[in-house]
C-alpha cells in the first residue's frame, strides 16, 4: 500500500453524510472551482453558489468548530452563526486569504465566543520551544523534523481501520493540539493559513503540531503492540 498523508488516511471510506454519533463527515474530493467567480455570484445572491459553498465547507467548519465546543449540537450552531458571518461580511472580504481560511477563522472567532472552552486559544509557552527534548530551536524552528508516523503506521493497517483509529487519537488530543492537527493533517491548511485561523505564531504552530502528531503516533503505535 502506498504511502499517504494523515487527510488521506482520514479521508478514506468515509460517506459524505453526518454519522449516527452526530459527527461531521470527513472531506470528499471535489472538482475544483474559480473562487474569484465564486465569491462574485456569492455577493450578487447566487444560491447555488452559495449552496456550493456550504457543500464544500460546513463539514469541515464543523470538526473545527468542535475543537473548541463540547457537543456537535453546539458546533453546529457555531458553523451557522459563521454563515451568517459570510453573508455580512461578503463586501469587505478582499481575498488576501482563501475562502476557505476565512470561513475557518469565523469559526473559530465564533467558537472562543461563546467561552465553552476558555482555555483552548492561549498560547503556548515559549519555554517549550527550549525544553520540548531539544527538537526546537529558540525561533521555534525543528531542530530534527519528526518523520510523519503515517509513514510506519499506513503498511500495518489497512486503511479504512487506520483512518477511523486515527479520528479516535484525534478527538482524544488536547484542545489546542487538536485544533492543530485537525487543521493541517485532515483539513489540509498550509502553516501559515493555520497561524492565520488560530492567531498563533509559526514556532507556536511548530509545537502543537509536533506534540499533537507524536500523541497521534504513540497512540497508534500502543494499540498496535498491544
């Protein structure tokens, strides 16, 4: 079995309709679409674009949303609000970022918004970036890049087992390792789009990153030798 990342793993075998546990569905592959003519039908009250919209990201806005709220129930209402966010906002919105890290960043404004989770958008320590083990620099920069777990994991399972395994080592991370590698490794946002979504510096990003894919790993590898 080839070698894949952590997005296609979680991606794989999943239906595009919300499961009996009220969890949002993993991401789908879609065919590509012009997003400058997107957001132009979007401004002007196209409802198809718009139903193309929710299509493509309310699922994803969803798991990010639940990064910071207890129940699907209220990650929902949270990814509701951040429509209505869109709606208004459409005429200000200049497209220096993407469409997609826009609507995550509504999110998660709206998600810290409510104060269920308070403690989930502080920021992490500096001093990790001395202390983690001697993997990061003091600029937060990897000292030794970790080699993505997937790569060891992905020929011992197979993938559809693997991918639901890894969801379950996902929800199980802290809330800001969690909201890191759910971001990065199954919503597929580049480092910088995720510093954008989470106010978080690039060295910060680093550590939660490492931290929450080394848990993911570890969990992994526990099960397996057990």
């Amino acid at each position: 079995m080839a070698r894949g990342s952590l997005r296609t793993l979680v991606a794989e075998g999943v239906t595009t309709t919300t499961g009996s546990d009220g969890a949002a569905p993993a991401p789908t592959t879609r065919p590509a679409v012009d997003e400058h003519d997107l957001i132009r039908r979007l401004r002007a009250g196209d409802e198809d674009a718009f139903a193309t919209v929710v299509e493509r990201h309310h699922a994803a806005m969803v798991r990010v949303a639940l990064g910071y709220v207890r129940t699907p129930a209220v990650a929902e209402e949270v990814a509701q609000e951040a429509w209505l966010g869109l709606l208004r906002g459409l005429d200000t919105f200049e497209g220096r970022s993407s469409l997609r890290t826009w609507l995550f960043r509504i999110v998660v404004n709206r998600a810290i918004s409510t104060g269920v989770r308070e403690r989930v958008h502080l920021p992490v320590d500096n001093s990790a970036l001395e202390t983690e083990n001697g993997h990061f620099s003091q600029d937060g920069r990897w000292v030794s890049p970790p080699v993505h777990w997937a790569d060891e994991a992905v020929d011992r399972l197979a993938a559809p087992e693997l991918a639901q395994r890894v969801r379950l080592a996902i929800e199980l991370l802290p809330p800001q390792q969690r909201q890191v590698v759910t971001l990065r490794d199954v919503e597929g946002l580049s480092s910088t789009e995720v510093c954008e979504v989470l106010g978080i510096t690039e060295g910060n990003q680093r550590v939660l990153l490492h931290r929450g894919r080394g848990r993911v790993r570890g969990d992994l590898e526990r099960e397996m030798l057990s």
